[in-house]
C-alpha cells in the first residue's frame, strides 16, 4: 500500500499545500497504477483544458494538482476518464476563477509568460503568443456553457457524441451551444481585427 502523497508528488504535479488528511488516505496498488496511468495520459489534457477555461497562469499547477487528488480520491468510481477529468477541471477551474476575483490580485500573466518563455525565434513566440492571448481573451468573453463546448469540440477534437457524454447533456443541446459559440467566436474575432 502506498500512500496518495507517494503517488502524486513524484510526478511533477506542483508543490501547493495538500489537506493531511487526504495524504494520510492509502491507495491500493491496483488504484495507484491506475492513477499514474490517469496522470501520465491525461496530464497535459487537463493543463490544456484548465488554461482554456481560464486559470491564471500562476494557478494552473496547483488547479492541475487538485484534478489529480480528486481523481485518487474517486479512482474506483471513475468509468469515462476524460469526461470525469474535465468535470473536475471545470470545477477546479471555476473555483479558482472565483478566488482571484475574491483576493483581488493584479497579475500580469503576460509578461510572466514571456520572461519564462525562452524559445528560439522571438519573432515567431511573439506571433504565438499574441495569437494565444487573444484566443484566450474570446474564450474568456464567451459564457462558459457555450466556451466548455467550443474548447471541446474546437481545439479538443471531441466529437458531439463525446461532449454530450461528458457534460451528460442532450446532443441538442451541444450542437446549439456550439452554434452559438462558433458565432461568438467569428463576430469578437473580426472585431479584434
């Protein structure tokens, strides 16, 4: 038997403050496979999944880290592993998005970003960065019932099928939501330019 702290911390997953609790909780050895399988696949799923549903740069290991210890806490019960790491994210996310507007910090994670960036071509970093932040401020325009679907569909490649699956939604209701967000999408991005 190993312990969740033996499991997560050694995978890189960030140094935020875990409750004693929840490390003094073992995992069985079936469990403690399953989940470094979980976080070796998903891990940059979930990275990708809560930057785009707007974590702050500074918070992204900490939310990432809380997806984890969600999912070794529920290992047992999880059968769609994608769509129960996005719920997770989505709510990790959401809290976090609620505790920056409650602490009121200004950060600028622009320039955070480009003093730890340290890729070859400046030119072209400065490109993709710039494109990435207004990606990121659409997304962050965009309600997040009809962002959730676009970043699925759109840069996630789920399918339909999928998204409904994961957000357990009528496809309908998906297919409306992404119509909608497409829409949004077009008409800030031609205002932006």
């Amino acid at each position: 038997m190993r312990s969740l702290e033996q499991v997560v911390s050694p995978l890189g997953l960030g140094q935020a403050e875990k409750s004693t609790a929840i490390m003094s909780r073992s995992v069985n050895d079936g469990a403690s496979a399953r989940l470094e399988r979980l976080i070796q696949e998903h891990y940059e799923f979930v990275w990708r999944s809560a930057r785009r549903l707007g974590v702050r740069s500074a918070d992204l290991d900490d939310v990432v880290q809380e997806v984890f210890v969600v999912a070794a806490r529920r290992v047992d019960e999880i059968t769609h592993e994608l769509g129960f790491l996005f719920r997770a994210c989505m709510h990790a996310a959401s809290h976090s998005r609620r505790s920056v507007k409650r602490r009121r910090e200004v950060v600028d994670d622009q320039r955070l970003e480009h003093e730890i960036d340290r890729r070859a071509n400046p030119e072209q970093d400065a490109e993709t960065a710039e494109a990435r932040a207004q990606l990121q401020a659409i997304l962050e325009e965009m309600p997040e019932e009809m962002r959730v679907v676009f970043v699925l569909f759109e840069l996630e490649q789920f399918t339909m099928s999928e998204i409904a699956e994961t957000l357990s939604v009528p496809a309908g209701t998906v297919a409306s939501r992404l119509r909608r967000a497409r829409e949004a999408f077009f008409a800030r991005a031609a205002d932006r330019e």
